[in-house]
C-alpha cells in the first residue's frame, strides 16, 4: 500500500511539472507566435511641422529576463503610404538640425493617440537621410530601429519626419518586443511537457493498478491404498422342481344322431302327413 501511495505522488508531481511546462509553452506562442514577436500600435500622431520630437520618452527594457531573451524596437508606419524617416540621435545634435523649423514635440505616447505642442519655425530642413549624427535610423512607410537600452541615459530622442523633410507628418507609433529565442523556448517547453506526461501516467498506472493475488498452493498427499473387500463365490442350494404326472381327465366325442328332415315343397302338406313322417322314437345313444 506504501508503494503505491508513492507511485501516485510520484505522478502527480510529473504531471504538475509537464502542465506547467505545456502552459508556458502554449502561452509563448499563442502570445509572440512563430516571428517571436509582439507589437502594439498607437493612434495616429500628426503634426503640422517638419518634425515630430520625442520629450521625456524612454522605453524600460523591462526584467533582466526580458533583456536577455529580446529587445524593444520603436517603430512608425505610415497610414497615407508615404515614405517616413525614424531617427534617433543626441538631443544637442536634434535641436541644432531642427533650429528655425516648425516641428511638434510628442510628450506622450498612448492607445489613443500621442499628444503634440508644436514649436513654431519657418524654415525647411534638409532631407533627414543626409545628415550623419544618427545613432539608429530607418525609413519607408514603414520604419522600425532597436531602442537601445542607454537611450534615456545618454538623452537620446526620437525625431519623425518624411523622407523628404517637408511639413505635415502623420504617423502611426508602433511599439514592439522581438525575441529570437522565444519561439524555440516554447517548442523546448511544450515537447518537454509532453516528455514528461509519459513517466506521469505509468506512475498512475503503477500506483492505481490493483495487486496481483497469487494462487494458493495446496499440497496434496501421496495416494494411499484402499483395502476393497473381495466377495467370493459360494455355492448355494437352490431346490430343483421336478415334473410329476397330473392326471388330465379326457373327454371323448359321442356321436349325436340328428334327424334329417326334408326340404320343404311348395304342395300344401296336411296335418296327417306331417305326423306320419315323424318318427316314433328318439334315436337310441347306443
């Protein structure tokens, strides 16, 4: 009984360990999917200026965990389909390139939207893909760089602009996690799971089986011989009944003398007649 209350324990901790193991997994890849990779989007952001400037924006890169097992990117995606440039780059560097041009500052980037004051300018600014003080720099209509982590230390900001420099940006902020090792992470996790749910089950099996009874033996004495009584034949006297002659009496045949008559006529016979052919005496026995 021991052995057996063992045995499910036993089970039950595997099978503990291989459902944790297979939500993780499930989890990771229903949340960052096969790219390894989860994205969130803003509300549009739209300025009239030249520019749209980040002020007091930092991405944290979360746990350590999540530092080692991906990064944060920023990214901007056009919804008119026009060509955008994303840089970041010293503040010192940005306001010396942007002095005299109207742009917006962005002071918050939210679900709904990202808030603007402008700055206003006059002035038009060269194409942004000219200028070499660029720490991290993408363009396209849709643009995506790695926030590095010193990004808020060494103050670093984010400028949105079109490719060509001209006034009235309107953008799309887009915030994301990418993991290359996610994804793999969670097929280790879930065929893991599934590895351990194997020793999980044969332990419940071994721990709920019934116990085999084994067969009494019975041990059965040696054959012992059996005194028969023998019956032998004697001779016994059966009286014999023996023939005598019984006296039959016989009875003997006599001879009957009937009289014969005559056939009848069809002539009228008279009374006289009749008594003449009768006869007188019986017949004699002799």
């Amino acid at each position: 009984m021991f052995r057996r209350v063992l045995w499910v324990v036993g089970g039950l901790i595997l099978a503990a360990m291989a459902a944790s193991l297979l939500t993780v997994g499930l989890l990771l890849q229903g949340t960052f999917g096969s790219s390894g990779s989860v994205i969130t989007e803003s509300g549009a952001v739209t300025g009239e200026g030249a520019a749209l400037l980040s002020e007091g924006i930092s991405l944290n890169g979360g746990s350590p965990l999540q530092r080692t097992l991906g990064r944060l990117t920023f990214g901007v995606r056009s919804p008119e389909g026009k060509a955008l440039f994303l840089g970041l780059a010293p503040s010192e560097s940005l306001f010396s390139y942007l002095d005299g041009t109207p742009y917006d500052i962005v002071t918050k980037i939210g679900p709904d939207g990202a808030p603007t004051r402008p700055v206003p300018g006059s002035r038009t600014p060269a194409p942004p893909s000219t200028q070499t003080f660029w720490v991290r720099q993408a363009s396209g209509t849709t643009a995506q760089i790695d926030w590095p982590e010193e990004a808020r230390a060494k103050g670093y900001r984010f400028v949105v602009m079109n490719a060509d420099g001209s006034p009235s940006v309107d953008a799309v902020i887009v915030l994301g996690f990418v993991s290359d090792t996610v994804y793999p992470l969670s097929l280790g996790a879930s065929l893991a799971g599934v590895l351990l749910l194997i020793p999980a089950i044969w332990m419940f099996y071994r721990g709920f089986r019934r116990a085999r009874v084994a067969p009494a033996v019975v041990a059965i004495p040696d054959p012992q011989p059996i005194a028969v009584p023998v019956v032998t034949a004697t001779e016994v006297a059966v009286p014999v009944v023996t023939a005598t002659e019984v006296a039959v009496p016989v009875v003997t045949e006599t001879a009957l003398v009937m009289p014969v008559l005559p056939p009848p006529t069809t002539e009228s016979i008279t009374g006289e007649q009749v008594a003449a052919q009768a006869p007188t005496e019986p017949p004699s026995a002799g």
